[in-house]
C-alpha cells in the first residue's frame, strides 16, 4: 500500500504524457504476466491429462477433476466424456457394454500413431460425481458428450445413443465429426469361440473313442430330442440362429448325396448297383420336391404368446421297388 501511494504522488508531479506512457507500460506488464500464467497453467493442465493417459486410456474423474480439467479455461484440447453408472448396484447392463466399446475406442487411440495431447478420454461415474450430473441436469447413463476447446459444448456434442448405437466405430466417426480426429478402431482378437469349439470337438472326441466299441447310443432318439429340445427357450431367439445352421448342413449334405449319386450312377461299373442308383435318384427327385412343397404349407404361425407354433403332420409314402422297400417318414 505504501508503494503504491508513493507511485501515484510520484505521477502527480509528471507532465500528463509521461502519465499515460507509464500507465501502458505498467498495463503491458500486467497483461503480459495474465497471459504467462494462463500459459504455465494450460502447460500444468495438459502435462497432467498426458501424465494420467500413459496409465490408462480412460481417465476417471470425479467432480473436481472435471470442472478443472473439462469446464475450466484456458483448454486447447479436445475431451470426450462418458457419463455413466458402472457400480453393480445400479444394474445398468447397457452400461458396462458402452463400456466395453468405449475402452476398445480409447485403447485404438492411445495407441496408433496419430496420438496426441489434443484429445483426451475420460469417464465420469454417478457414484463418482453426482455433482457434475446434477450440474448438467443429465438423469439418464449412459451418455456421451463432447467439450471442444473454446466455447461450451453444442447439441451435436452429444452424441445421439439411442438412434446411432454405443459400437467403437460409429463412435470414431462422430469424433471425427466434431474434432476431425480419426480414429482407426483395432478390436482385439477374441479366441473364446474358437477354443469352446475346440473343446466341444476334444468332448466329442474323446466320448466316440472311449465308446468306439458301442456306438448304438448314437441311434438314441431320446438323447438326440434332448439335444434338439436344448434350442428352445422362452425368452431367447437362438433356437432361431440353430435351425437355421441345422437346415444349412442337410441342404449341404443332400447336394452332396446327389453329386455322389449321380457320379456313381454315370461310372462304369456294375450295372446292377447302377440300377439301384438310378433309381435311389429317381426317389429322391421326386421327395424332395414333395417334401418342399409340405414345408410350404405348414409355414409357422404366431402363437399368442409370443412364440412360433410348428404343425408338421407325418407323412407315410411307401415305395415298392422290386429289390428294395422303403418307407419315407417326414
């Protein structure tokens, strides 16, 4: 207080020019520390985002870390925050599968090599920062939003969950929408159904070799309508996904029946067996037809209860040949 007292007595005795000009330089001054210390602080701020994204690609925050970080200025960098409720008692499954997609996005970024301190991802927990919610009035997880460098964030910053989806890619390219970042997304390879298809061969396997002397449980129909039974439940659609895989191995296998009917039928050999050939072919080209047709007429019909129901009525057509009788069960 005492020097600035002298100071202004001291201006008093100046010629009003030399007033102004010294009340710029100490106003130049002033400026000039501001802008140093702004410097010095986004410095701090962006040593310390790079210093957290060596740890980890997804940066946590609670609320303090974001209203420095995120909302408070100076900032030339790009952050992406996903506000969400990861806590198992809140039983948001949604939650932990943006998750998932949102760690694979980060981990593409931090490791490619266009990586850079102009972006940041970070992740904001309600049981972490129930302040930050409250503040943005946000009463839905999971969300994402976007805080650019200058300026508060704009409806497009928030990124349309509900329309688009959570996948990584679609992700990247609303970042690169609103930050022009591009991010290539690497998934990690993901070898569990190729080792429980592995185990499912060894167990088959295994089960035909320990049985190999007494394979009559093969001709089981009551194994194989558990098995078949095993497809079906209430509240899932993978029974769906099954039959389709199933009908996809017979059509295989009955075009493959024909190729090596029809080979066997044309090669010279004996003309007894192909006679019987040519007419196991004659057979089946006129079954097959007939069995598509009755598929045709008994397509599934929705059930009230949510469900398909199936009605396929046997059908019995014996065929006399004079070296062969058979019966046809569909």
């Amino acid at each position: 207080m005492a020097l600035g007292t002298r100071a202004s007595r001291w201006l008093l005795y100046l010629p009003a020019g030399s007033c102004l000009l010294v009340l710029l330089l100490l106003l130049c001054v002033q400026l000039g520390g501001g802008q140093k210390k702004k410097e010095n602080l986004l410095a701090e701020k962006v040593e310390q985002l790079m210093e957290w994204s060596s740890r980890r690609s997804v940066i946590r925050m609670n609320g303090d870390k974001f209203r420095r970080f995120v909302k408070a200025p100076p900032r030339n960098y790009s952050v992406i925050v996903m506000f969400t409720a990861l806590q198992p008692q809140r039983q948001c499954s949604v939650c932990r599968q943006a998750n998932e997609e949102y760690q694979v996005l980060a981990n593409s970024w931090r490791y490619s090599s266009a990586f850079s301190n102009k972006l940041f991802f970070t992740i904001v927990d309600y049981d972490e920062g129930a302040d930050v919610f409250q503040q943005l009035n946000m009463n839905s997880a999971p969300t994402f939003m976007h805080f650019p460098p200058k300026g508060k964030p704009k409806r497009a910053d928030t990124f349309d969950l509900q329309r688009i989806g959570f996948a990584a890619e679609q992700l990247a390219k609303w970042i690169a929408d609103r930050t022009d970042v591009h991010i290539r997304v690497f998934r990690p390879p993901n070898y569990s159904g190729t080792i429980a298809l592995a185990l499912l061969v060894s167990l088959v396997g295994g089960l035909l070799y320990l049985r190999r002397n007494n394979l009559e449980f093969i001709y089981n129909k009551t194994g194989w309508a558990m098995a078949a039974l095993s497809y079906i439940h209430g509240s899932s659609q993978a029974q769906f996904v099954a039959e389709s895989h199933i009908i996809l191995l017979l059509n295989a296998a009955i075009t493959m029946g024909m190729v090596l009917l029809n080979e066997a039928a044309t090669s010279k050999g004996d003309v007894g067996k192909r006679r019987r050939n040519e007419e196991i072919m004659k057979i089946a080209s006129c079954h097959l037809p007939f069995k598509e047709l009755t598929c045709q007429f008994n397509m599934p019909r929705r059930t009230g209860f949510g469900g398909f129901l199936l009605q396929l009525p046997a059908v019995d057509i014996p065929l006399q040949i004079p070296w062969l009788s058979i019966q046809l069960l569909n």
